[in-house]
C-alpha cells in the first residue's frame, strides 16, 4: 500500500516550493471559495492576495462543475492580485476519514510499513483502494507505543478530484487535510515573540460539528470531533422559544450572546439567548475540559499557552465574554490577517473575517512558501 500511494501520489501530496509565484490554498466549503496566496517576507509570510467567494451552490454541485469553479477563480483573480495556476487543496471533509492510530514500529520495519500494517487490523475494509497518508503525533519521551493521524480516502474520489481541478485549470501541486492546515497555521502564533512554540488549543466552530485541535509547539498532538454546532444551536432556540431557523441565525448575528452596548431591548434579547444556549456552551465546555485532560496525561501534565477559535459562531457579538466565563485561558479569534503582514483594506477584511475556510485556505498556503522561522526559535 505504501509504495503504491509514493509511486502514483507522491508528486501529489508533497509540496513544491522554490518557484515563483507561490501556490494558492484553496477551500471549497459548502456555502464560499476560500483562496489565499503568500509570500517570503523579511519578518515571515505576506499575504499577497485572500478573496472569499460566495459559490451560490452546494459543495458538491460545485465540484460537479469545473466550468462554474474556474468562472469563480477567474473572479477572484480580478478583485485581487493572484499569480499562477497551482494550488494546494484538500478533498471535501465527507471524503476522508481521519482517525487516531495507536501502533509500534518493529525491527527492521518502516515507519509507514507499521502504520498500513495496524491500520488494516483495525479498519475492516479493503486499502488497496484506499490513499493513505499520516502524521506521527508529538511524544514528549521516546516510546515503543505510538500514534499517527491517519487520513484516509478511496482512489476514485481522490482521482475524479483532481480532474476536476485539472478541467477548472488548475494544477494541483499537494493535498491536505484541514487540521494539518490549520496547525501549520497556529505555529505562526506569537513566533516572532517567544523562544519557543506555545502549546495551543483550537476551538473549529461548524455549522453540523465543531473540531478541538491540540497543537503542541509545531506538531499537531490531536483533532477530535464533538458535538457542538451553530445548528444545535438554532434547534436550541427553535426547541426552546418556537423561533425558526433563519430567524435564530439573525437575533445571534444582530444581537447576540449577553452584549452590553445595545438598547434595553436588545440587551433583554440577547441575554435570552445566552440564557436558553447556555447547556450546550457547558457541554462545549464538558469537552474542552476532556480535551485538556488528554493532553496532560500525554505531556507529563502540561498544559496549554492559549486557546484560539475560528468560525462563525467566534463572530457572534457577545461570545468572548460568554467563553472567558467558561475557559479559564481567554480565547481569541485565530485570524490570518492579524498574524501575518497584509495590505488589504477594512472592506476586503470584512469579508473574510468570518469564515474558519479563510485560516484553512493560509494554512494550505503556507506549504508551498520558503519559510524562515525566526532565528530566537
């Protein structure tokens, strides 16, 4: 299995660096395009060029129409200045499956040898025509045991994917997947301040399930799903006050969760909503709390530096105050455009600021650029 995915997919899932102009991280989520280009900067990457494009479809329509993806690419090329033709994307989540791989490498096997060899006594399901790639997870101390990420997707999907991508005239010069992409992100965080990684803990808000990603110093240490969503939410509020959906999506956007800088009323309608969410910010909570646990008993009970969130429900007015009341860590927004140097103006801020596709789509990016950490790290 794994000579065969480094012959046929080697060129695919490595990056290609060195040569200008940079790759492109690509995001097709299910409402918006996400793209984001970089460049080598004397203080780290620059943002040369972000668009965030709403495809007026669902994700599979759009990747069912090459022509309709290459319309919206050729858009985003006029509003912003990007380069070329590669890119580096990732499958649609519902294409992959991820899971955590406890294993032990025997003497005289590979390191990827080991992995095929417990994953197909774990998986009940054939993998010749399977691609698979992982990432060995950070151990503090040298241990026989061991455990990888694993990313798994069938060929077929894998190869009508990239013809897609090819129809739409791009070249694709790396998959990933989106955790890894985020965490090549985070390891930005604070680079250039501190003498070493923090350790840092990711709340992904989803509009069906939200994601806790560990990354410890450079490394991704774990990403798990829970059950926490901007849909629990709104049935929440339909179960609870009898409001409907789209009408539960406009009090959290206009009011939100608790705010103080509104009028009576709406200060009365955003504290019913903090009110009637709050179980399911405790179980979030719950969760967290399970998450931090794990992560002590790997790291001889460390802990994390800093708790970052990203998504929509990250942009509810009112939510920082609700999670400082729930983490004893503040969390703060993770934000491409804060941590690296940009000229975009507030206006084409706005639009990207909201969406958890947009830090994906920098961390895609940030594969295919020369990186120079800071000397102090």
């Amino acid at each position: 299995m794994s000579e065969t995915l480094q012959r046929v997919f080697a060129s695919l899932w490595r990056s290609v660096a060195g040569r200008e102009p940079y790759d492109i991280g690509m995001l097709i989520g299910q409402e918006m395009l996400h793209l984001m280009q970089l460049r080598p900067g004397p203080a780290g990457p620059v943002i040369l060029a972000a668009s965030s494009i709403s495809h007026e479809s669902s994700r599979d329509d759009l990747i069912a129409d090459p022509l309709r993806l290459k319309s919206l690419i050729k858009r985003a090329f006029a509003e912003q200045p990007f380069h070329g033709n590669r890119v580096v994307t990732c499958l649609p989540s519902d294409h992959v499956r991820m899971l955590l791989l406890n294993y032990t490498v025997a003497e005289g096997a590979s390191e990827s040898d080991s992995v095929i060899r417990e994953l197909r006594e774990r998986v009940h399901e054939e993998l010749d025509g399977m691609v698979v790639d992982f990432i060995p997870v950070r151990q503090e101390h040298p241990s026989p045991s061991k455990e990888a990420i694993v990313a798994m997707a069938a060929r077929n999907k894998v190869m009508d994917y990239l013809d897609m991508m090819s129809r739409a005239g791009l070249q694709v010069t790396a998959l990933d997947v989106v955790p890894i992409a985020l965490a090549r992100l985070m390891s930005w965080i604070n680079a250039a301040e501190t003498t070493a990684f923090p350790n840092l803990l990711l709340i992904n808000f989803g509009s069906l399930s939200s994601y806790l990603t560990v990354i410890w110093g450079r490394r991704l240490m774990l990403d798990r799903p829970v059950e926490f969503s901007e849909q629990r939410l709104l049935s929440r509020l339909k179960n609870i006050l009898d409001i409907a959906e789209p009408e539960g999506m406009h009090l959290l956007l206009e009011h939100g969760l608790g705010t103080s800088a509104e009028s009576d009323d709406g200060k009365e309608i955003s504290h019913t909503l903090k009110e009637v969410l709050r179980p399911e910010f405790a179980a979030l909570k719950a969760e967290v709390n399970k998450t931090l646990v794990y992560t002590a008993s790997r790291t001889h009970g460390r802990s994390i530096d800093g708790i970052y969130v990203v998504g929509s429900i990250a942009h509810y007015p009112g939510i920082h105050d609700l999670l400082r009341e729930q983490f004893s860590v503040p969390p703060k927004i993770l934000d491409p455009c804060s941590i690296f140097e940009h000229h975009l103006t507030d206006k084409e801020l706005s639009w990207l600021r909201p969406h958890s596709g947009v830090a994906a789509a920098a961390g895609l990016a940030l594969r295919g650029v020369p990186i120079l950490w800071p000397t102090s790290i």
